[in-house]
C-alpha cells in the first residue's frame, strides 16, 4: 500500500470504497450455540459453564461471560458445589468420551454441537461400521478434528492436511479407505487434497454428501467475486478461527493485493491506506456484524466512503434449539446480543 495517510481532513475527504461481502458472519451453527448458553442462562440462572469457547470470537465469549456463563476446558474443572448446573459443548463438537465423562460425573450438558459437524461425525462413523479406515481431511489440533477423531475407536482415523500428505499416505491394512473434511475448510484446496487421495487410492470412497459446511462456501464464494482489484482485504475473525483464516487465503488467492484478519478496527493499519483503496470486508461464521459495523464507521470517519455489496446468494438455515430451551423468552437486548448487533 501506498505512503499516504489520510486523516479524515472535512474540507476535502479522501475517497475510498469499500466492497462488502455477503453472506457474511454468523451463521446458523454459531447462532444455534450462543443462543443455547443465552437460554440456558435465562432458563436456569448463572453460572452455565461451557466447555471450551463456544465458537471462536473473544467478543461473543466476554459477553456471555458478563452474563454469566464461566468457560472452562475440561468438565474437572467445575466445582463440585455446582455438578447441578448447566455445561454446553461448543459448536466444535466434542469426542464421545467427553458425554461420557458428564454422565460418569452427574453434569446436566446441553450439546451446541453444530448439526453439520455430526453430520461429518455420522459420516465418520458410517465409514468404520462399514469396514473403512477413515483419512480425515482437517487441521490436526483444531478442536473439530479432535471431535471427529473422538467418534471412532482409536487407531482407525488418519488424519491429512496436504496434498503431500495424501501422497504420503501408507494404507493400513488391506480394507478399504473412506474420507470426510472438516466443516471449515478452504473448498478449492480441499479439492486439490481429495484429488491427491483418489490418485493414491483409486477405491477411496467419499462420503454421502459434502463435509464442508454451507457457510463456509458462501464465505468463500462472496471473498472470491469481491477480491480481485481490493488493495486490502479485511476478513474480521479470531486467529484461532479455521473458517476466518481460511478467508484470508482465499481473498489472496483470488486477487487481493493484501489481506488481514482484524478482530477489532483498532487491529487495521490505518496510516498504511491510501486514499482511492479499494477495500474488502468479509467476516468468519462467528464474529458478530457490530464489529463489521465498527470498522465500516471507521472508514467512514477518515475517508469519503462508498460502499459496494458483493453479495453471491441469501443464506436461511436455521438449525432450530432443543425442545427444553424453546419456551424461554428473550429481551429485546438479548436478541441484539444474539443477532450480532450488540
Ligand atoms: S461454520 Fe458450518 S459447521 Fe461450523 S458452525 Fe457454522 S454452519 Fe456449522
């Protein structure tokens, strides 16, 4: 970028324009998990602990924690004086062993595991019941994988980040190989791995229906029609957040000059953006639109701001809550919460 630094001069504003991706932000899986620890908060009072950060955004998860909800990364870690309350498992998913553990305890868990993340576990375990050793395509570490890995016995999941890793890849055995992806992957990279696996192994089976979720292919299908003549590429996310990151890439690959991965306006290197910028903005499955909004307010204070919509398809899945969370009534405060308002 260039060695102007506009500075929101009134008589004589700098212009820039800013391309706004949609679909963008949360979506369905995120909004089903936050809205299980507002209602749990609501049905059955603070604390409600979740195990682990219920999606990737420190904004969403120091609001409900200011509303009572207490993070925690293993089920040990609540006080025996509070086995009665409330623990929801994230978005993520978890290992089987970790409802297990919460019966073996006495915990009362509510599972905010996204549908389409058991959706791959089924996949998963459809594979094994039928023979197959499992490579699953995902970052090893991501809690996702860990949860995957944890629908199956151990030994029976390979897990495969790379192309050069599916070149790698040593048969198990004589049996057959199955496949699934994590949810949040980057599609066209994927692609490129399944298409090194089914070199190596011809016979390797896919699953049913595809594992990368539809909010993370719409991400990417908006990032990739906005991003070829941006000079920055703003993608609002955690560092932690597979989806957001894979963002980041995928405006690159598409044409971006430049892209970043903020979690606050703060974190944008305003002095290095020159007047006339073309500027994309996108945001991960679990940051909030007010932070869009901030960083869009932003921009509007230091430039003259003309805003573009780059927007590729309406999204309306709504993966509704379970039944004993259905009759809590929400203030109009917790619905702005729970829509990434406020
Ligand atoms: S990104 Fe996809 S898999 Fe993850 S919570 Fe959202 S909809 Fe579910």
């Amino acid at each position: 970028m260039s060695d102007h630094a506009p500075n929101g001069d009134a008589s004589a504003p700098h212009q820039l324009t800013i391309r706004l991706c949609g679909p963008r932000g949360f979506c369905a899986g995120v909004d089903r998990a936050i809205q299980i620890v507002v209602l749990a908060l609501k049905k059955y009072g603070a604390p409600v602990y979740v195990r682990h950060e219920i999606v990737h955004n420190r904004y969403v998860v120091e609001g409900l924690q200011a509303r009572g909800a207490v993070f925690i990364e293993e089920l040990h870690e609540i006080p025996t004086e509070h086995r009665q309350c409330p623990v929801v498992f994230s978005a993520h998913g978890v290992p089987k062993s970790v409802p297990a553990d919460a019966e073996a305890r006495n915990l009362f868990y509510l599972d905010a595991t996204c549908p389409l993340v058991s959706k791959v576990h089924k996949q998963a375990m459809r594979h094994q019941r039928l023979g197959r050793h499992v490579v699953l395509i995902g970052h090893a570490g991501h809690p996702e994988v860990i949860g995957t890995m944890g629908q199956l016995p151990e030994g029976s999941v390979s897990i495969v980040e790379t192309e050069e890793d599916a070149a790698r890849l040593q048969r198990p055995g004589e049996g057959e190989l199955g496949f699934v992806t994590q949810t949040t992957l980057s599609v066209d990279d994927t692609a490129g791995v399944i298409r090194a696996l089914q070199e190596r192994f011809p016979d390797i089976i896919a699953p049913a229906a595809e594992s990368i979720c539809y909010a993370t292919t719409n991400r990417q299908d908006a990032v990739k029609q906005a991003a070829p003549g941006t000079d920055l590429f703003l993608i609002v996310g955690a560092p932690n957040s597979s989806n957001s990151k894979r963002l980041v890439e995928v405006a690159l690959k598409a044409g971006a000059d430049r892209s970043l991965l903020v979690q606050r306006a703060d974190d944008i290197p305003w002095h290095e953006i020159a007047a006339n910028a073309v500027i994309g903005l996108s945001a991960g499955a679990s940051a909030p639109e007010i932070i869009v909004e901030e960083i869009v307010e932003g921009f509007r204070e230091r430039f003259a701001t003309q805003l573009e919509l780059a927007i590729t398809v309406e999204e309306t899945e709504n993966f509704p809550v379970m039944r004993d969370l259905r009759d809590v009534e929400l203030t109009n405060a917790d619905m702005a919460f729970l829509n990434g308002s406020a």
